[in-house]
C-alpha cells in the first residue's frame, strides 16, 4: 500500500491535476497523498534509517546535512520567518526523499517507478504539446514567447514549450526529458513486453520533439550529453567515437535554430555568464554560510515581493554556483557532493567482469547513469536546487546501488560518510568554484 501511495505520489508531482481539471483547483492533493503515503510507509522509513547507520548511506546522510545548512544563514540574521519558511520547504523535500529510498529497495520496484515516471513525463510532454499546437486549451499550460535576432538584424518572436507546475518552464522541461530519454531507451532496447517497447518507441520522438519545442540550449546540451554518455558506457569510447562522429552532425541538423546556435558572446549565454559573475560576487560576501536558501516562485511567501526583489528575479542559473551563493562553502560543498557520490555510485558498477543475478539490472546501469549525467549537466544552466526532481535523481542512485549491490556477487565496497569522503566534497566544491571563476573570467 506505501509504494502503491508513493507512485500516485509521483503522478501528482508530475501531472499536478488541479492545474488540468479547474474543478480540482484548490485540493492540495499532493499534500494529502505524501501524508497518507509517510503514515503508511512509516516502518519503511523506520527500518531504512535504523538497519544500518548512517554513515553506510552516504548521500542520505549528505541530504540531511544540507538542512542546517539551509537554516543556519536565516539564524544568523536572526530572520525566523525566514528559517521557517526554508526549513519547511525542504523537510518536504526530505520527505520525499526518504519515501522514495525506503520504498524503492528492490530492482521491480525501481522498474515499475521508472515506467510510471515514464509515463506521466509522457502525459505532461503530451498534454504541452497538444496545447502548443492549440489542438487543446489549457488555461495553466502556456507557450512562453521569447525574442531572437533574425537575419539582417531583425528580431523574431519564438514560441517555447513550457508544461505545467514545476516544469513550468522551457528549460526545467528539457532538462527532465532529457533525463527521461536514456531511460526510455532502456525499456525499448531491453524489455520483454512488446506493450512496453512499444510505448517507449513512442515516447522517444516525442520527447525530442519536445525538447526541440523548449528551444532550450542547456537543455539540448543535457540532451546531447545524455546521450553521448549512454553511448559511451554501453559501447565503450571507441565505438562512442565512430556513433558520435555520425550522431552528432545529425543533432545539430536534426535541432537547427536556437539551440544550437551556442555562443558565449551573444544572448542568453552572455546573460547567463554575467549572473554567475554577479553570484561569485555574492558567494564572496558570504563565503561560509552564504546569504540563506532562494525560494523556488511557487513556494515564495509573496509572490509580488518575489517579482520586485532583485535577490530573487535573478537566480544564478546554475544550480552548484546558486548551492554555494545560498548555502555557503558548507552548503555548496554539501549539494555539489551529494551528486559526485550519487554518479560514483552507480559508475563503480560499470564492470563488466562482475557476475549479475539481475540481468535486467545489468542492463539498466548505462541508462540510468547516462540520465544522471544529462540531469547534472542541465543544473549547469538551472538553478534547480531546491526542487522534487532533483533529489528523485538522487534517490534512483540510491535505489538502484542498493539494488545492485544484492545483485552482483562480488560487489563494490560500499562507500562510507567518513573523513576521506568529507575531503573529497571539498575538493570537488573548490574545482567548481575554480572553474566557474576561470570561465566566468575568460568569458564575461
């Protein structure tokens, strides 16, 4: 029953109803289905938190970390509005995060969830694109008119897919498709189920149609980056060298326009290299503790505030550099090594010598790692630390090593939260903030 709650839980999250059924609006259904799915999984969560300690779940006990963190600026500055309001957001985050490796412990459980986020992606991506092309209206899925410069100097108005709730967005869309695609290909290339091959070979060219429609330029670099790590894992560099000689030309075709027409001298990226600028300026004011979380939109306590206050209308567009700005060096630190734990986890399973009891797991591993990759990629652009998707990813790293590791024979040694650990969180923060610094210095 937990689990039953939790992929309804999912599909809340995803398909948010209310903003597609107006006699909904107002139910706080994604409220009432993570309680109901917390009272129900409650020994789940229990016997997760207390089988084995802590410092064996590295990225949990990272995840938690991140909370003091998030409350400590506000505390400082003696806003308790403020912490409140923060911690509040991201306890329900956790929750969710909790829910999602406490329940997802098993390889079939982490197959049904990823065909169901399949899915609901599917049903978003649809319902945006059917509303794109005006076939359907929907007052809470708009197109998002944007400008570029034509030839002979002109400007010309774009229209960008944007979908509903916490995708309401071209690029945070993108970003999830592009994530979605390499699991996608997992099913089509590996499952039983003519069915489910057959949904996959239809989410595929709607996903990169839709990825198109975004007009997303990180979005289409996750997108590409996604791919080509796919490739590379599953075939090696030598054949990844020959596809990507081949594929590549053909996604530059295949998404001519917008995005690919990448220039760190012009529009958007000149834009978005200056910001960064402006937040390393903002980290350095507060280089420990950073200046306190940056509230998603939605989750703002006034919304007018939120449009006038310039430390909210313009984030950092990268989710590491926003980590560090918002949380400090302990924060940033924190964030930036929940996701190199996250990717090490699942890339120490790439041995082909290992022998599996799961095939099907085996032949999950490329996909699921070549979506991380396309997700962390994408937060290079987006400042999306504070939201759901973020910590899901998070979450299907750990399921899936816990699931690996019962699967394989002689597995990995598992990965500990100790001094070693903490050492390379660190460094992995300093090489960040170096090479965002170096770029932003050369580009700017």
């Amino acid at each position: 029953m937990a689990y039953f709650l939790f992929i309804l839980v999912n599909a809340a999250l995803f398909i948010r109803p209310a903003e597609i059924v107006p006699e909904l609006l107002g139910w706080e259904i994604y409220f009432y289905l993570i309680l109901a799915c917390s009272a129900a999984a409650a020994p789940d969560v229990l016997k997760y938190l207390t089988e084995d300690s802590l410092d064996k779940k590295p990225i949990t006990l990272t995840v938690f970390a991140m909370l003091p963190a998030i409350v400590l600026p506000a505390m400082l500055t003696g806003d308790l509005a403020e912490a409140w309001r923060t911690v509040f957001h991201f306890v329900k985050i956790i929750v969710y995060y909790l829910l999602f490796v406490s329940l997802v412990n098993t390889a079939l459980r982490l197959r049904i969830l990823l065909t169901c986020i399949l899915a609901f992606s599917g049903i978003i991506t649809s319902l945006a694109v059917l509303r794109y092309h005006d076939i359907i209206h929907l007052a809470t899925i708009q197109t998002l008119a944007d400008t570029t410069q034509g030839m002979y100097g002109t400007t010309v108005t774009i229209q960008r897919l944007q979908g509903t709730g916490i995708f309401h967005d071209p690029n945070e869309l993108c970003v999830l498709l592009s994530a979605m695609v390499p699991l996608a290909l997992y099913f089509l290339l590996t499952s039983d189920h003519l069915y489910l091959r057959g949904v996959c070979a239809a989410l595929l060219p709607l996903f990169a149609y839709a990825v198109f429609l975004t007009g997303s330029r990180g979005g289409f670099l996750a997108f590409a980056g996604g791919l080509g790590a796919f490739v590379w894992i599953r075939y090696g560099w030598q054949k990844a060298m020959l596809i990507g000689a081949v594929g590549l030309p053909a996604l530059l075709i295949l998404f001519a326009g917008r995005q690919t027409e990448i220039s760190t001298s012009t529009g958007t990226a000149q834009t978005r290299v200056e910001l960064w600028r402006e937040w390393l300026t903002t980290w350095r004011e507060n280089m420990l503790f950073g200046k306190g979380m940056n509230l998603p939109k939605e989750e703002a306590p006034d919304p007018l505030k939120y449009k006038t206050d310039l430390d909210r209308q313009h984030v950092a567009h990268n989710s590491y550099l926003q980590a560090f700005a918002d949380l400090g060096l302990f924060g940033g630190c924190l964030f930036i090594g929940a996701f190199v734990t996250a990717f090490w986890s699942l890339y120490r399973f790439a041995d082909p010598d290992p022998l599996w009891l799961d095939d099907e797991l085996r032949e999950m591993h490329p996909h699921l790692l070549a979506g991380l990759t396309a997700y962390g990629i994408g937060m290079l652009s987006l400042s999306i630390c504070y939201i759901v998707p973020t910590y899901m990813m998070l979450g299907l790293a750990v399921g899936y090593a816990d699931a690996a590791k019962r699967s394989t024979v002689t597995p990995p040694t598992p990965l500990q939260f100790d001094l070693p650990l903490i050492a390379r969180f660190l460094a992995a923060g300093v090489i960040a903030l170096c090479s965002i610094y170096v770029f932003v210095r050369f580009v700017a």
